[in-house]
C-alpha cells in the first residue's frame, strides 16, 4: 500500500499532469479491468440497476474480436465511474497509450520499478478473494470464464478488506468531480 500512496501522491501532486491518471489507477484496482479495457469503456454500456458493464474486446486467447463480456461492477468502481463527466461517448476517453506512459514515468519517479499498471487486476482479483466472495462471483467480476485462468490472479495475503476507508477513493471522487468543470 505505501508504494501504491506513493505512485498515486506523485500522480497527483504534479501540476503538469492533465491526464487523470490517479483516477484510472484507482478504478482499476476497484473494477478489476486492464487498461485496454478501461479506455474502451462506453456509457451505453453501462447499466447502472444491475451494476454492470459490456467489457468489448476482452482480452482472449483465441479471439481477438468479438470477445464482449458483461461484468458486475464492484460499488466503488460504479461510484467512480457515475462521477465521471458524460461529455464522451466513452466514460473515460484517454489514450490507453498516454495514461500507460504517464502512469510509467510517475511510478519509476519514485523509484518503484515492479508494479505494472497490469498488477491491479492481480490486486482486484484477491481483494475479492480477501473479502471472502466466492469463485463464482469474483470470476463475475474478472470476466473469467474457467477457475484456472481465475486463480492464477488470486494472491490472497489476508482476509479483509485493506481497501476499506482507504483515503485515495474519496480523492478520487473529488478529482472526477473537476473534470466537470
């Protein structure tokens, strides 16, 4: 959690950052999405009352295309996304690209070399895990579809919650709140 506090105090303590970056880290170690995914993300795909999303093109061996999934949305990634400003077809219109190098150049400011933007999928993944939701319901989360692709992300070091009352959710929210402005 320090080097996480760390990459994301660096992210947004630079004043010449424009890209929200911190708020995409965040969302996704709340969704479980990878980058790729997240910059694809579309309101229309969206469905608030059952607290899902249309994950399109996921990420498959053996398809490239096509490969659209619906995905539950855990509350907070739902609360970050509905504080998002809907001024884009899609709910978070950056550069997978750009947010990537961005996230890169900050982490290894800090010094912090091995945590890949990727990771957070890892960390989403246990945290179900850690909360004690079962397979089937995590795997709802990830958009696995088989238990072996599921646990290979499950790195379960505690039971609980450390997301819980972590401080980097409500700025979050304040920060998509100014992106309204």
């Amino acid at each position: 959690m320090a080097e996480l506090d760390a990459i994301l105090t660096a992210i947004s303590t630079n004043r010449r950052q424009q890209l929200p970056v911190a708020v995409l880290v965040v969302f996704a170690i709340y969704s479980g999405r990878r980058l790729g995914e997240i910059c694809r993300l579309r309101w229309e795909d969206l469905r608030e009352d059952k607290s899902q999303i249309l994950v399109r093109d996921m990420k498959h061996p053996r398809k490239k295309k096509g490969n659209n999934v619906w995905c539950k949305l855990p509350s907070e990634a739902l609360a970050i996304i509905q504080a998002m400003p809907r001024n884009s077809e899609l709910i978070f219109p950056f550069s997978e690209r750009s947010i990537g190098t961005a996230y890169r150049r900050h982490r290894d400011k800090v010094g912090i070399m091995d945590l890949r933007f990727h990771d957070f999928r890892h960390e989403a993944v246990s945290r179900q895990f850690e909360m004690g939701m079962p397979a089937s319901f995590v795997a709802k989360i990830s958009g696995h579809k088989n238990g072996g692709c599921l646990f290979r992300y499950e790195h379960v070091e505690e039971i609980g919650d450390k997301f819980a009352d972590w401080l980097w959710f409500d700025r979050v929210l304040e920060m998509c709140q100014a992106l309204h402005m």
